[in-house]
C-alpha cells in the first residue's frame, strides 16, 4: 500500500484529534440559558472534565436541553457561551452535557497555563 504525504498527517488514535489538553477538574459554575417559552433558566453545575475548547458538565437540570448556554465561574470571575454537543441522564437524577466554548479558554476553568498541546 502507498502512503501519501496527507495520509501521514491523518492521526491514528482518536486522542490524537483532540485540539487540546483534557484535565480532570471540579470546578463549580452557574449555568444559565432560554426555555422554549423564552424563561431565563439558572442552574447549578460543575464541570467534570475540561479543556481549552469545552468541557462534560454535570447538573441536575430537569428542564429542555439547551442549546447555547452561558456558564459563569464565580471564583475566576469570567463567563462564555458554550454549544451543547451532546446530553446524556446518569446516576442520582443528573444529567452530563458535553459542550464546546464559543472561544477557546483555559481561565474559564481557573487554569493558569497553556493548552496548547493536546493529548
């Protein structure tokens, strides 16, 4: 089989794809969106794992899965608007929600340092 030069730049494992570092962290935040009816919703969360470009969420919500949603770190004092990739219901009536950032932060989370290799 003959390989091209783009075949060579094509990742063979899928934690090659990622766009940066994934860090496991606990970091409270407040979650707000828009309902259906047009109701501004809040909610406790807390991330579970993140990353420069998103992060899996956990929260208790009970209500329509956004679509957009504001998160708020209290402690570092910054918000961003996040897409919802995907949602999932898990143990104790909760829900994880994947979500992608509107711009890419590692402050977001109260990290300190570069994402800028992935792994």
């Amino acid at each position: 089989m003959r390989t091209t030069e783009s075949d060579a730049e094509i990742p063979s494992r899928p934690q090659d794809l990622r766009r940066s570092k994934r860090v496991v962290l606990v970091v409270p935040l407040e979650a707000t969106w828009v309902s259906i009816e047009g109701k501004r919703l809040r909610e406790q969360a807390r991330t579970e794992v993140v990353n420069a470009h998103g992060a899996l969420l956990r929260m208790q919500s009970k209500q329509f899965v956004p679509i957009t949603i504001e998160l708020h770190n209290f402690q570092a004092q910054e918000s961003c608007w996040a897409r919802v990739v995907c949602f999932r219901a898990v143990e104790n009536r909760s829900v994880q929600f994947a979500v992608e950032l509107a711009r890419p932060s590692g402050t977001l989370w109260g990290l300190d340092y570069s994402f800028d290799q992935a792994s």
